[in-house]
C-alpha cells in the first residue's frame, strides 16, 4: 500500500477506536501531504512523488523533536508523552531504510551503471543513488560505504 492508502486507513482506525489524539496527527499529517499536493502541482492534478511525502514526514519528525526539547527544558510532562506519541505515529509512514546487505549490492549496482572509479566520483554516486531510492537509504551510511568500495 502507498502511503497515502495507509494514512486513510490510519484514520479509519483510529476513530473507530476513538483515539482522537491518533485521528489529529493522522489528519495533520494528510493535510501536510495535501498542501504540498496543491502547491508542487499548481492544478494540473499531480501529486508528489514517495519521495517527496517521505521528505515531508523527514521534516515534521524534525519540527517535532525540536519542540520536544523546548518541551522538555520547559518541563511540561504532559505536551513532552504527546509530541512523543505524535512522533511515533509519523515515523510509521516513513519508508524502512534498507539494510546493510541491500545498500552494498545496490551501491555496487549504481556504481558499475555510472562507471565510477576512484574517490572523484563519489558525488555522482551519491547523486544517483539519492535520484534512484528516494527516501530509503541512510546517506551518512551510503556515502561511508561508497568511499570504502571506491578506496
């Protein structure tokens, strides 16, 4: 299922049960996707793309664990346990990263398809790797692994 289907029936469930903290963030998170929907596509009908919802959610987890730390000097339990909560549930509409195995055979994939050969083109690896899984690589990870294999 897309993410878009997930959040749907996130939200479904969630007033089922009467979670209406659950239903708030679910709905802030679809409203988000809708906002940037309508700004990217300017009427044409587009959406944006997996990769871009996963940017989104990237930057609301962000925004959240910064008022978590306000939150947090400021000593307030109770909005501390909802910014908490309000993080778990986007973090499930962020796509898995992949694992080490995976990234290695991809990163060596990209690397023969780009024909890279030494450290200069580490870049252009990365670039292509960002292009080609948007979203599901830890670049941090990719680009020490890239280097490694281009050593």
């Amino acid at each position: 299922m897309i993410v878009r289907e997930e959040l749907q029936t996130a939200i479904r469930d969630a007033v089922k049960h009467d979670d209406r903290r659950r239903v708030c963030t679910l709905r802030l998170i679809q409203t988000a996707i809708r906002d940037r929907d309508a700004a990217h596509c300017a009427g044409n009908g587009e959406k944006i793309s997996g990769g871009e919802i996963a940017a989104l959610l990237k930057t609301m987890i962000k925004q959240r664990q910064e008022q978590l730390e306000a939150e947090r000097a400021s000593g307030d339990a109770e909005a501390v346990r909802h910014t908490e909560r309000e993080i778990e549930t986007i973090r499930e509409f962020m796509p898995q990263l992949m694992d080490e195995p995976t990234m290695h055979t991809v990163c060596e994939q990209v690397m023969s398809e780009i024909g890279a050969a030494g450290l200069r083109d580490v870049g252009r690896t990365i670039a292509a790797l960002k292009k080609r899984y948007p979203g599901q690589l830890d670049i941090s990870r990719a680009s020490c692994l890239v280097r490694g294999m281009l050593r």
